[in-house]
C-alpha cells in the first residue's frame, strides 16, 4: 500500500512538474501577474483525481509547491495556499458533480460531455481560488486575471487528456 502510493505520488509529481516546465512555461503570458493561457499541469490534476482518486492529493499538492517555489518569488505562505487551491480544485469539482448528479467519475464510464464539465468546473474554481488569494496581495485586473487562468486551465485540460486518450489508446492497442 506505502509503495504504491510511493508511485503513484512520484508518477504525478513526475508528470506534472514536466508539463509546466516543458510546455506551460513556454507560452506562459509576459506578465507573470497573470496565468498561462495554456496550463498543460491541469489535465494532469484531473486526470489523477479521476484515475486514483484521493491518493493522488498529495502528489498533486507537492507538485503545485515546487512549481511555485522555482517559478516565482512569491512568499512561501502565499505558494502554499495557492497549491492547496490548485491540488483541491479538481477534487471540489468532482464532490460537486457527484452530489448535483451530474456524472459518476468512473474513467471507464464517464461521458465527454461529463468531462468536459468537469474540466471547466475545476478551471473556474482554481480561477477564482487563485483570485481570492491574490486579491489581498496585488492590484490588477480582476478581469483579465480570472480570464487568463480560466482559459488556461480549460484549454489545458482539454489537451491534455485529449493526448492522454490517445497515448493511452496507442499504448492498449500493442
């Protein structure tokens, strides 16, 4: 049981630290103030809340701490607030599609259209989780700012299981 979740934990910190390096950073916006408008790491957020459920919070936690701790100057309670609402915004979303019945999250009998609403549930609540604790912090356009992390996180969470379906349809195959 520790070893998996060993595994599983480094597998998604792995992934997730890979994606926003590799792909996010380069598109990322030239204001820093404002969000990437293509944050890759969110599909992977979905994707490990969905496949391994809450096991997955912690790796999903320490990966936001890492992204955040490398990638900005920012003090270190503000980047452990934004990982809590990063890690935990994929798993309200979830809590709140299995209470309204809207899906049962079960990766082999879920709808595209239930993911679909499920991405952009977690996207607006990281969006506006990210906002509530930068708005003590910095001035600058609520706007913009809530826009820029929503469609970030939509459009990477779109791609990225678009990819991870595909990847995973390969791999099945052989």
């Amino acid at each position: 049981m520790l070893l998996n979740f060993i595994k599983i934990n480094f597998l998604i910190i792995f992934l997730f630290v890979l994606s926003f390096f590799l792909i996010s950073i380069p598109v990322q916006t030239e204001n820093f103030n404002y969000g990437s408008y293509f944050f890759l790491p969110h599909s992977i957020r979905i994707i490990a809340a969905v496949i391994f459920g809450k096991i997955a919070f912690f790796g999903l936690f320490v990966s936001h701490l890492i992204i955040s701790e490398f990638s900005t100057s920012r003090m270190f309670d503000v980047n452990l607030l934004l990982s809590l609402v990063g890690s935990s915004s994929c798993y309200i979303a979830i809590f709140i599609t299995h209470v309204f019945k809207i899906s049962k999250v079960d990766f082999k009998g879920i709808r595209f259209e239930q993911l679909l609403f499920i991405i952009l549930l977690s996207s607006i609540i990281n969006s506006i989780g990210t906002f509530l604790v930068f708005d003590n912090i910095f001035i600058f356009s609520s706007f913009k700012f809530i826009f820029s992390y929503l469609i970030g996180d939509f459009v990477g969470g779109v791609v990225g299981f678009y990819l991870f379906i595909k990847i995973y349809t390969a791999y099945k195959r052989n």
